[in-house]
C-alpha cells in the first residue's frame, strides 16, 4: 500500500524555531529567507480560517485538528499562500470562491480526513497551478467530469478512502498526473477499457473490493512503475499476454487471497523488481514460478507454504537479491534458495527448522548479507551451515530453542556481523571469548534469555565495535554488571531494563565513554551514588532511564554537569524527597518525567542551572505545596516550561522571594487540593503563563484581582471545582485569554460585565452549572466568540441579548440540558453565522415556521429529546444547509417530511414511528446515517431504500422487527456499518440476509443458531462483528470461516456468564494482519482454557476484556502449554491485553500477568525506544489493569505494579483457580511463567518467605 507522507511529520518540521503568530498566539509561525511565513495552527480550537494581514507571503499554512465546519469565500484574502493543509477538521462545504485569493501561487492543498461528500470541483476552478491535491478520508461518492481546468498542472492526487464504487475515466484526461491513490474505497472492478493518465507513474488501489487484476491497468499505464492492488478479494490470476512490455518497480499483490501462482504472469515481456504476494494463501510454487519477471526482491511471507520446487526461482538465479519467507510452514530450507547466486537478503523467521545442514545455503554463501531464522526450532547457533558466508553483516536468531554460545560457534565467517540478535533462547551462561571472530559487531540483542552467569571478559573482542547491548528481562544479576561491560569504550546504547539490578556502583558506568543513551528501568535499584552519571570522560551521554525501581530520593548531584543530557525519567519509583541540586549544570535537559513517585518535598534548588528545561512531569505524587524555589535558575523565556504538578496533594504554593524568575508556558495543577486561586504563583510565572489548569480542586471562589497580573494567558479551565461565585472583575485584564472552561461547577450567577474585558474571548464553557439566566452584558461585544456552551444549566430561555453582543461570529452554541420552552423567530436573528445549534432536552413543545430564519449557514442542528409539534416542512425550509440533524426522542409518529437536499446524517432514534414513509425520503438522496433504532418498526422499511442511494451507516436495533430477508436490505449497495441487536421478537433471520451488502464493513447483531451462516457465508467484507449474546451460555463457534478481512470480533450482553472454549475455533483461518478479540460488559468471571489456541497465527492480535466480573485470569487461556510462552513471549498477544474495569484480586496466581504486561511494554511495543511522551502513554495503557490490593484495604493499583515480594507467596500459592486436569496444568504454567519472567526468584525464595 503506498505511503503518504505523514502530516504531523510535516508540521513539526514547519514549526522548527517558530514564535506566536500576531494573528493568533496560539498559533505558530516563522519565516524563512526568502520571507515568506510558515503557519501552523494544530489542535487549536479554532472555528474559521484565522485572518491573516494583507499582503503576507505564505509559505505553508497549517490549520490543523480543529473545528472548523465549512470554507467561506476568500478565505485569507490579499494573502499569497503557496501550500494550504486543512486536513483533520469538520469541513464538509467549500465556497466557490474560497481560494480564489491565492489561485494563481497556491500549488498545494490539503483536505484529508474532512467530511466532503463531493469534490469542491468549482473551488478548484479558480486554482491556476495546483500540482499536489489530497483528498483522503472523506465521505466522496462520486468524482465529477470537470477537471479541465486542472489538466496540465495537477501531477499528485490522493482520493483514498472515500466511498468510490468506480475508477473515474476521465482521470485520463489529467495530462500532467503522475501519482494516484484511490485506497480504501468500494471499486469492485476496473473496466477493461479504463485509460489511465499518460504520464502516470504510481498508483494505488488497495483496500477495495477487487476480484480480478486489473489488466487494463497494465496495458494503457504506459508509464505506469509502481502499482499497489494489495488488499482485495483477488483469487487467482491467470496468465496475462499484455500488448507491450511490462515493466514496473513495485507490483503489490499482497493481502489478497490468491491460492496460486503460475509462471510466465505476463508472458515473458515484463520486469518486476518488487514482487509483493505476502499474506495470500499459497500452498506450493511450482517450477519457473516467476520466470520472466526478473524481480530483485521478492515479498512470500505470511502463506502456507510448505515447500518450493527446486526450480521455482528459475529464471531469477543471478537477479533476486531479497527473498522474504516469514511465517510459512517451511520444515527444511527449500532447495530452490541454493540457485539464487546474488541473494543478499533471506528472511526465514517463523517457519518450522528445527536443524540445518551443511549445504542449505551452498550458492548464496558468497553473497548473503542478512539472514532471519528466528521464530525456529533451532537448538544450536548453525554455524555448520553458515561457514562459507562470510559476508553476512545481519543475523537473527532469536525465539529459538539455544542452549549455549560455544567459543568456535561464530567462526571465521562471521567476521563481518555488524548485528547479531539472539533475544529469547534459552541461554543460561555466556563463557569464555565467543564472540572473538565478531570483531566488527556493532549491535547485540541477548534479551527474554535466563542468563545467571556471564564471564567477565565474555565481551572483551567487542571493545571497539559494539555500539548497542540490550539484555531485558535476561541477566539475573543483584549488581550492575561493571565487569562485563568495562571493555565496552564504543558502547553508546545499553538496555538493561526488567532484571534483578538492585545496585549500581558508583563506577559502573564510567569505563562507558562512548555512552549516549543507558536503560535500567523495572530493576530494584534503591539507590542512585552521586556521580554515578558524572564520569569525566562521559560527555555524550543524551537520556537516562530509571523508571519503575526503588529509588527513594534523589541525592544532591545525582545527575550533575552532563553537558549532552537531554532526558531524564525516573518514574513509579518510590521516591519521598528531591534534594536540592539533585539536578545541577545540566545546560541541553529538556525533559524529565518524576511521575507516579511519592514526593512529598522538593528542596529548594532541587532544578538548578537547567536552561533548556521544557517539561517537567511530577503528576502523581504526594506534594502538598509548590516552590518555585525548586527550580533556580531553570528555563529560560524562549522556550518556557511544560510543569505538570497535577494528581497531587498540593494545598498551597507559596512564593519565596527573592527569586531568579521561572518561565513557566504551561501550569496543570488538576486534581489537587486548592482551596483558593494561587494568585501569589501566578504572578511569579505571570509573563510567560499562556495555559494554566486548576481543573478539580476545591477553588469556590474566584474573587477580583486574583488573576490580573495574566495578560498573556491565553487557556483557563477550571472545571470541576464546585464553584458557586466569581467576582465581577475575576477576569479582569486577561486581554490574551481565548478559552475559558467553567464547566461543571455550581455557578448560579454571572455579574453583568463578568467577560467584559476578554477582548480575544473565542471558546467559553459554561456547561454544567446552575445558571438561570445570562444578560447581554456577560460577554462584550469586541470578543470574537465563536463557541458558547451552556448545556445542562437551568436557563428557562434562550439568552438572546447575549447573542445579540456575539452574533457577529458565534458559530456553535449548545444549549441541551436547559429549561427553555419558547424560541420564535427573533431568538436567533442576531447569530446569522451559526453553523452548529443544540437545543436537545429542553422544555420545547411548539416552533414557530420561522425559527431559524436567517441561519443560512446552520450545518447541525440537534433537537432531541424534546415533546415537538411543529410543521418541519416549513420549519427547515430556512436552513437548506443542514448537514446533520437530530430528531431522536422527540414524540414522533410518524416520519416528517425533511426538505434537506444536503442532509448526510439523520437520528429519528427513541420515538414512536412504526414505518417510514417514501414521502419523507425523496429529498434526502445525499443521505449517508440514518439511526432508527428504538423505535415501533415491524419489518425493515425496504420500501425506502432505493431513495437512499448514498446510505453507509443504518441503525435498526430494538425494534419488534419479526422477520429479516434478503428484501430487508435491498438497495442499499453503499452500506457499510449495519446495526441490527436487541430484536427481540425477530424469529427469522435467514441465512441470506446480508447476501447483497456486498460492501458492508460492520455488522452488530444478536447471537442466534445460524449466526455462522448470517455473517460469514454470505458478507466476504466484514471487517467488525459484534455480537450481542441474551443468553447465559455461548456455544462455540460463534462464527466459523470467516471473511479474509476480519479486523475485530465483539461480545457483549448483561446475561452472559460462560463462553465455550470452541467460540473462536475456525476464526483464524479466516482473518487478516490483525484482530481485536473483545468480550465486554457481561457477566462472565472466568475464562476456559485454550480459548486463543485457535488464532495463534494471527499476526497482531488483541484480547478486550474490558467490563466484566473477572476476579483472576487463567493463564491457559491465553497459553495452551508451556512451550507456547517459549516461543511466543508476549508476541502472541501483540496488540495487548486489555483488562479495565474488571474485580480483580491482587493475590499470587496474577502476579504472572503483572509481569507479563511489564513484557509486553518491552517486547511488543518496544516502550524503550519511544519517546518519553509516546512512552508515558503506552506505560498508561498497560496499568489500566487494576486489582484490589488486600494491603491498602482493597485499594485498586496497577496489575503491571504488583511483585512477588509484595504479596508473599509461596509456591503453594500458584495452583491457581480450576479442579482436576485443568487446575494441576493451570499450576505448572503459572510455575514455568513464573521461572521463565522471574517473577518469583527461585522456588527455594518462595517456600521459605514464611
């Protein structure tokens, strides 16, 4: 599948060096040497294209994951903008003259990830040389004709994942269109006389519905290098006689479900250098398979092959140079291989070798680079096998079965390793000098081993040339190893996380000159040395992590003048105290992370002579005041501080003077325990404060003056507080300040001029209070509000002299939850630019025809949840633009005649229709959702469906339907998300039903006999099954072969109390690269045994068991036996293992899924080398898993935190749950996990703990 350049990648890359932009602070921009600005503007709450100065040059403009809704007409007008980006917003309409502005510079632009339901083809019109487009992630349905005036200047487009059902011909008219993308739409095939631009080089058509290559592709794309076809329904493909020679860089066949493959594709006259078939389901490769196509390098992984015939690659012998066979059935190492004589690349991982012999790889000895065998039964390095290559530079062997490393095991042909990775064997001890031949060696990976002894000069022929060592979870040692890697001087990358490291001499590090990043993190250290980090000689160290240990304090000059130190993470320790100068003369620190400790007190210079600093985390602790005097001369006004005090004690925060100032950019203080606004801080950090967060403390006041000194604060929240007043002049002189979130408080009232002085006022929250009323005079009339939400308050009306002072550019406001019970048609006059109107649950009964009069540009309007009488032929007759509209709970009968021709989404959920009426559906053609779930409906309304040709989404559930046939759907060719649970009277559902929803991705449905039959047989293109179960037991298999695209399998139902071990069986044969297996929100407390062993070869897979009454988790259930652990490690689960919300119990027989999150952190998602903020969230993840702890009085903590020591256990205490067979191989796998992860030293430890 062809790759699109990463947006956010983009943006960081334009933010480099960037300053606030006048027009908007939270905004960034910069300018470069031919002046012209860079803009961005990413995850700012904007609801209009911001206006820039006139006359200002653009390089590239960023507006970013905000809210905007629509583009107006000469948006930045008098700008020149060269590179526009809009990509993940809410736009859905483009004015015909938006650009117009820019038309004759403007080369690219960015529309990804909108909700435009056609291509704004007359916005276009004015664009003179647009060479780069990017429509993806929209909602189009069709591309029109007209492209003319694009023709001879477009040369990139992306059109993917949209709702195409064809390939637009008149693409071929695009005379200058060198890059395609139509991914992930609903093209079923391609017409065999398609033409495609003549200068067009790559295109991709992935993730459609293709079942027979595309020829026609291949015979007019004269030009045509890069074609992706990868994940269709293709079968098979039969011998192709094109008109001309076929040559192509990439042919990307892959996720397809070919089951074979002959010789001679294109008839000899071709050349393929990238040959992708991986994950397809080919069996054999017979002789000349690939005869003719001269690739380079070729992609088989993921089949079932078993063998190749020795002639397969004839034809390739002194071309092919990659070979990928990963993940197949291969018991001995094809013959075939021996007659590539330039293959430098060879991929075996995951087959079944369980030994090689001497001639495996006579003919590619001499030019073999890199070699993969891990995954594999071997139970010795292959050396035998590997003496005539001499030149392999990469070789993995790791989750194999190796016992031991020999001295003559790595002989004189691995003199050139440059990377040897020999992570999860079964190595115990590493001895004498067998790694004298690797003398180039750079990288080594012995990690997920049990290694308890290692010679001291094991490492000594590495002295120059090893840059990387990783041991996690493998060398079981209570000191730091200073012997081991004293001879290390080039090392610059040491992994040693997840062991038994419970001391670290001073010394250990200081032989480690080359040293940059070093990883102790999950060990038992209670003590950091002063120095220790402070070698001398040690001048590039860069990150330094020691998170999840047993450090108590941080001693004066622990992490003292290291000139290149960067980041810094010592989380989840148990540290009370942070001396001062604990960080000292550390001039490039930019980050470090004291999160989830026990801090009590920071001394005063703890943070000293930190210029750089940029974020400091010390969320979770236990700190009952903040000092400033913490962080004596720290930061700097350039690039203030990110402080995150939040999830703390604190109680005050006093300010000692004097003081060397602090800038601090961002101050998150939720979750404390302030009582009052800590107005004596915020002064002190008042000059470069822009965001500053008091959320859920216990502030009820905010009184004059406290705030005054903020000018340049431009974010305030602070919700959650139980406020009940706020001073008339509370706001006063925050002139910078553009969101202000009060929500959730008890205000009651607001004094008349409370924001008057918040000229810059765009975002105001007010949800979730106690107001009854608002006069105009609240906000002032120079704030260019845009958003006002005053849901859920007590407001008896709309305030409307309020809208009056903001209807010039108020675009969302949000009134749910209130007590209105009149609007007419001078309630909203004033706000003619209102795009987004919630008036849901609320006391309305009757309104007036002319309500909305003059709210032209109303996209959605929610009035749910309301007992409405009105006429809303006439009502909606003023707001042609509606795009969504909800109508949920609001007394209907019967279906109401809607003239919204631009409609796309449409609830009439929780009322009382019966049948829906072809009337009230001839004018929504454009129609795309439609929920009408909980309502009287006895039978599907077919009758409708051929109105709603556009429909994608369908919600149908709990309804008295009685019957479902084929006629049920029929129509809906577009569909794709169908939800049909909670039928409770439905006593027919036949087998066919679905047959026709040929593009149908989603389906939520009741359980029922023949659900196999439903799902499956008929809909080949289910991505997402969800089943709703209304019985105490689910019998197995709930589905049998499935579709090859099965992404996510759902259960759920109150009732619910045991599944059968077989549910998933046959499930595996038929799904993709990845599954989400999800069992939520039932009742069941434990789980069989073997319930995964049927998808054991899925690729990524993931197990939910979010919300449900699970009190311990069997480990058989993911493990049938021991050997699997073994081999598999945490890999079998590597989309992860999700337990939130369930009772668990801090007792013995868990511990092994403590550690086994802790691994799957470092094994699966690779937590060590992300960055800190990606690995914060992944750590985050793994600890939503919580259990009671009988400690602490049943208080919930982190499974992933939980040790042996801990909770005392004995060896007695791993029987575990279950009886007879099953409890006695429940205790033997608890005891090998528990062996293997070293969760519980030794067995001697445990028997004697008491």
């Amino acid at each position: 599948m062809m790759k699109l350049c990463s947006p956010l990648l983009v943006i960081m890359l334009t933010t480099v060096a960037a300053t606030p932009c006048l027009f908007n602070s939270m905004c960034t921009c910069k300018t470069d040497e031919a002046l012209r600005m860079h803009i961005a503007c990413v995850a700012v709450p904007l609801y209009t294209i911001p206006e820039v100065a006139t006359g200002t040059r653009i390089s590239h403009m960023d507006v970013m994951s905000s809210e905007i809704e629509s583009v107006e007409n000469d948006i930045l007008q008098g700008t020149h903008i060269e590179s526009l980006r809009l990509m993940s917003n809410r736009i859905g309409i483009i004015s015909d003259r938006a650009f117009a502005s820019s038309g004759s510079v403007l080369r690219a632009l960015d529309l990804s990830y909108n909700q435009l339901d056609k291509v704004p083809l007359k916005s276009f019109s004015n664009i003179k040389n647009l060479d780069w487009l990017n429509l993806h992630g929209n909602n189009i349905e069709v591309v029109e004709t007209y492209w003319n005036h694009l023709q001879d200047t477009l040369q990139h487009l992306f059109i993917g994942e949209n709702d195409l059902t064809s390939f637009p011909d008149h693409f071929s008219k695009l005379r200058t269109l060198s890059t395609l993308n139509l991914d992930n739409n609903l093209i079923t095939s391609i017409q065999p006389n398609i033409k495609t631009p003549p200068v067009l080089e790559t295109l991709s058509i992935s993730n459609n519905f293709l079942q027979e290559f595309p020829v026609s592709l291949i015979e007019t794309g004269t030009a045509l290098n890069r074609l992706y076809v990868r994940d269709n329904y293709i079968v098979n493909i039969t011998k192709i006689v094109p008109n001309r020679f076929v040559k192509l860089d990439i042919l990307d066949l892959g996720m397809n479900q070919m089951e074979s493959w002959s010789g001679q594709m294109f008839g000899g006259r071709s050349e393929v250098r990238n040959l992708h078939l991986d994950m397809n389901r080919l069996e054999t490769l017979d002789a000349n398979a690939f005869d003719g196509l001269r690739s380079v390098r070729m992609y088989l992984s993921r089949n079932r092959l078993k063998n190749l015939d020795h002639k397969t690659f004839e034809g390739l012998e002194r071309i092919l140079e990659y070979l990928d066979l990963e993940h197949n059935n291969l018991g001995m190492i094809p013959t075939a291989i021996r007659t590539l004589k330039n293959l430098k690349f060879l991929y075996l991982s995951s087959n079944d070798l369980s030994q090689l012999n001497t001639a495996d790889f006579t003919g590619v000895s001499s030019s073999l680079r890199s070699l993969s065998l891990s995954g594999n039964r071997l139970l010795e390095i292959p050396s035998h096998s590997l003496t005539n290559c001499t030149k392999l530079s990469h070789l993995n062997l790791g989750y194999n079965f190796i016992r031991e490393i020999r001295e003559n095991d790595f002989g004189e042909w691995a003199t050139h390793l440059d990377t040897l990775l020999l992570m999860n064997n079964k190595l115990k001890e590493l001895t004498g000098r067998p790694f004298k031949n690797t003398t180039t060696l750079r990288e080594l990976s012995l990690s997920f081993n049990n290694i308890h002894y290692i010679d001291a000069d094991v490492f000594m022929d590495l002295a120059t040339s090893l840059e990387s060592l990783e041991i996690s979870f493998g060398v079981y040692y209570d000191s730091f190893p200073v012997k081991m890697l004293s001879h290390l001087k080039s090392l610059m990358w040491l992994v040693l996380d997840n062991n038994d490291i419970s001391s670290v001499p001073v010394n250990s590090l200081h032989s480690l000159d080359s040293l940059q990043y070093v990883n102790l993190e999950s060990n038992r250290i209670s003590v950091l040395v002063p120095g220790t980090f402070g070698s001398p000689n040690q001048t590039y160290l860069r990150e330094v992590r020691l998170n999840q240990n047993y450090l108590m304090s941080l001693e004066p000059n622990t992490f003292h003048d290291l000139q290149q130190l960067q980041t810094i993470t010592v989380s989840r320790n148990k540290i009370i105290e942070v001396m001062s100068r604990a960080f000292n003369k550390l001039p490039r620190l930019l980050n470090v992370d004291l999160s989830y400790n026990r801090i009590e007190y920071i001394q005063p210079s703890a943070f000293e002579r930190l210029p750089g600093l940029k974020r400091l985390d010390l969320q979770g602790n236990q700190l009952k005041e903040l000092r400033m005097a913490s962080f004596a001369n720290s930061t700097n006004p350039k690039t203030p501080l990110v402080l995150n005090v939040s999830n703390n004690c604190i109680e005050m925060a006093p300010v000692d003077h004097p003081l060397t100032a602090v800038h601090v950019r961002t101050l998150d203080l939720s979750y404390n325990s302030l009582a009052d606004v800590p107005y004596r801080l915020l002064h002190f950090v008042s000059a470069s404060l822009r965001h500053l967060y008091l959320d859920h403390n216990r502030i009820t006041s905010v009184y004059n003056a406290e705030l005054v000194n903020l000018t340049g604060l431009e974010v305030l929240s602070m919700t959650g507080n139980g406020m009940t007043s706020v001073a008339s002049k509370a706001f006063h002189n925050l002139t910078s300040l553009q969101v202000l979130r009060l929500s959730d408080n008890r205000i009651q009232q607001l004094s008349p001029d409370q924001f008057a002085t918040l000229p810059r006022l765009r975002v105001l929250s007010l949800a979730r209070n106690q107001l009854t009323a608002l006069g105009w005079d609240a906000v002032p009339g120079v704030a260019p509000l845009e958003f006002i939400d005053l849901s859920d308050n007590r407001l008896l009306a709309v305030p409307v002299s309020m809208l009056t002072a903001t209807g010039s550019t108020l675009r969302h406001l949000l009134l749910s939850g209130n007590r209105i019970d009149h609007v007419d048609g001078t309630t909203f006059s004033d706000v003619t630019r209102l795009a987004n109107l919630s008036l849901a649950n609320n006391k309305l009964t009757i309104i007036p025809d002319n309500t909305f009069v003059g709210l032209t540009g109303l996209l959605a309007l929610d009035l749910s949840s309301n007992n409405l009488r009105a006429n809303f032929k006439e009502l909606f007759h003023y707001v042609q633009n509606v795009r969504h509209l909800n109508l949920a709970d609001t007394g209907l009968v019967d279906t109401p005649l809607l003239p919204l021709p631009g409609l796309i989404s449409l609830r009439l959920s929780h009322n009382k229709l019966e049948k829906v009426s072809r009337s009230s559906m001839e004018m929504l053609s454009r129609l795309k959702t439609l929920y009408l779930n909980d309502n009287r409906l006895t039978s599907s309304p077919w009758n409708v469906w051929s109105l709603l040709p556009s429909l994608k989404t369908l919600d149908l559930s709990a309804n008295p339907i009685k019957t479902i046939t084929k006629a049920s759907f029929s129509g809906l060719s577009r569909l794709q998300h169908l939800r049909v649970q909670q039928l409770q009277y439905a006593d027919r559902f036949d087998a066919g039903s679905l047959s026709k929803l040929s593009t149908l991705r989603s389906l939520a449905t009741d359980w029922r006999p023949n659900i196999g039959q439903i799902v499956c047989a008929a809909v080949k293109s289910i991505r997402s099954l969800s089943v709703r179960v209304n019985r105490l037991r689910l019998p197995g298999p709930i589905v049998d072969t499935c579709g090859p695209k099965l992404e996510s399998v759902a259960i759920t139902g109150p009732e619910l109390r045991f599944v059968d071990a077989q549910v998933f069986a046959g499930l595996g044969r038929g799904v993709g690269e990845r599954l989400t297996i999800s069992i939520r929100h039932t009742s069941i407390e434990d789980l069989p045994a073997d319930l995964l062993l049927p998808l054991s070869g899925v690729p990524k897979l993931a197990l939910d068991l979010t919300s449900n009454r699970l009190t311990s988790l069997n480990p058989l259930t993911v493990y049938s036996n021991y050997t699997t652990w073994e081999n598999s490690g945490t890999n079998i689960l590597r989309g992860g293992l999700y337990l939130d919300d369930n009772p668990l119990q801090c007792d013995c027989g868990l511990l092994w899924l403590g550690q086994w999150l802790r691994r799957w952190l470092r094994e699966a998602v690779q937590v060590h080398t992300l960055g800190m903020a990606e690995a914060q969230l992944a750590q985050w993840t793994a600890r939503r898993a919580t259990c009671a702890d009988p400690r602490n009085g049943g208080a919930r903590v982190p499974v992933a935190d939980i040790y042996p020591e801990d909770l005392r256990c004995k060896a007695s205490a791993l029987s575990g749950s279950g009886t007879g067979n099953t409890a006695t191989k429940t205790s033997h796998l608890i005891v090998c996990l528990a062996r293997s992860l070293a969760v519980f030293y030794m067995v001697t430890v445990w028997c004697n703990v008491y």
